[in-house]
C-alpha cells in the first residue's frame, strides 16, 4: 500500500545535540512538507519542497534544516539552535492536481531530555 | 494575514447528540477548504476538500458546508468512535501547496 512512513515514532534529544527525523513516501507524490504541532495550537510549517533538490522555508524554519535529495525522502534535522523542540512532527506530501489535500504520515514525539 | 479559527475547542456530546464544528478563515483567495481528522498520537486524516460556496459534502455522520466567511461541519447522531479532534485547514490561491490550519476542535462522545 502507498503511504507515507515517519521514523522513529519517538525521539529522545540531549541539550546541545542535533537529530534528523525521517519521511519516506511511495505515493510518487512531488512536493513534501514538515508541519510541527504542539498542543491547543495549529499546525504549523516548518519546511517544504516541490521538486528534487529544491525547498523553501516555511514560518518556523529557525533551528531546522532539511534536504531533498531523492523524490521519496525528504529528512528533517532539528538543530541544537532550536531551542524548544518538543513537539509532535507530521511529514506530509501533496500530488497536484488532487482533490485530497495532503497525506500524512503517522508523526514523531520528540522530547528533549 | 490568511488566518483560520475554529469553535469550539472542545465539545462533549452525548451519543446521538448531533452537533456542529465551526471553522471561519480569513484568506486572500480560497483554492480550498480541507477537513481533517486527527486521533491521538496519529496523523491527521483527510475527510472533505470543498472549494466554494454553497458547496457542501457528506460521508457517513458527516457533512460539510461552505459559505464565504466559514465551514461547518455537522456531525448527526455521532458515536464514540467519533471522538476526536477535528483540523480545518485552507489554501490560498496562487499558494505553493502551503496549508493555514485552525487550532483544532476536540470531540468527545459519550455512550
């Protein structure tokens, strides 16, 4: 079945390290999104990309980075600058022209410890 | 600013009790209008895409409207298995994809 996987489903980070969650898709999907949530507000845009090796910043970019190298990965490194990273993480990807909107994978809880 | 706000945030219904959610957006031009549900420690899940006014959608207990200014979702003779938090997101025409979410609207339903 296609989908989109996100891994790990938890996330322990240290102070001061750095840890890359992963989005991988089989849709064939062309662009691919990182939202962050965190609870009583919305989701909200971290990064995005329409083609390969191509991406923008979305409204909260500071403290992460990404890379598109290849159409069905789409990884997201959340840096020590980040300084408040706990948070739920959902990968999504989109096929234009669509009447769906996005998939989305499953999510990863990220904790700082 | 493009910007979405649903009420209420949360809503306790007892089983048969229908209700509605409501999401109002303000928006430079709407490519669509998106639902969402969204269980515990789990991906949002797509229900309906409406993308003008007057339109409207149904699945199951649900159904959608749409007018200028907001979205209903209606929700007949719910169940418990409907309990859970409702997304509203828009897109913006001229937008790269980019979806604007409200802050969600959590369902409990009660046997």
């Amino acid at each position: 079945d296609g989908g989109i996987t996100q891994s790990p489903k938890y996330l322990f980070r240290k102070e001061g390290q750095n840890v890359t969650l992963s989005c991988e898709q089989n849709l064939n999907h062309d662009a691919m999104y990182w939202y962050r949530q965190d609870p009583g507000q919305g989701l909200r845009l971290i990064y995005y990309s329409q083609i390969v090796n191509d991406f923008q910043k979305g409204d909260i970019a500071e403290g992460y980075s990404v890379s598109r190298e290849k159409k069905e990965s789409f990884p997201l490194t959340v840096t020590s600058a980040q300084k408040n990273p706990t948070a739920f993480y959902l990968c999504a990807s989109r096929r234009e022209p669509t009447d769906y909107g996005y998939t989305f994978g499953s999510g990863t809880r990220l904790t700082v410890v | 600013e493009d910007q979405v706000t649903q009420s209420p945030e949360a809503l306790r219904l007892q089983e048969g009790e229908s209700s509605s959610l409501n999401c109002s957006y303000t928006v430079s031009g709407l490519r669509g209008l998106f639902w969402y549900r969204q269980d515990p420690g789990k991906g949002p899940e797509f229900l309906f895409t409406l993308y003008s006014a007057g339109e409207e959608k149904e699945k199951e207990r649900l159904k959608a409207t749409l007018t200028k200014k907001e979205s209903f979702l209606h929700i007949t003779a719910p169940k418990p298995e409907d309990s859970a938090t409702y997304l509203c997101a828009v897109q913006a025409t001229g937008n790269t994809g980019k979806l604007i979410f409200g802050q969600g609207t959590t369902l409990q339903v009660k046997p």
